[in-house]
C-alpha cells in the first residue's frame, strides 16, 4: 500500500450557519480511486453536517 496526501474543500454546517474551509491529511491506500474514497470518508466522519469537495489526492 503506498501513503496518498490530501486535500480538499470542506463545507461545514451546523446550527443553520454554513462555513466553508480547507482540510489535508494522509491516507494509505492501494490505488489512487481508494485513497480519493478514503479521504472523503475521513471528512465526512470527523464531523456531522461535513461533506467533502473537490478531494485531490497525490503520492507523498
């Protein structure tokens, strides 16, 4: 398995107040399509009302 960075658009909403951010972080994974799947999950599951745009993944 090699070891993928990320990063990626987050849009947070909580309360009724929306917040747009940034986020990065390393995956391991054996393809670039798992790493991309992972990654989402990773930020989707950090937080309710979290969901994941424009998720780029690279080599480290």
């Amino acid at each position: 398995m090699a070891k993928w960075k990320w990063n990626a658009t987050v849009v947070e909403t909580k309360l009724g107040e929306r917040r747009v951010g940034s986020g990065t972080g390393e995956v391991e994974a054996s393809t670039r399509e798992e790493a991309h799947a992972k990654a989402r999950r990773d930020i989707e599951r950090k937080g309710s009302g979290r969901t994941a745009f424009e998720v780029r993944v690279f080599e480290k």
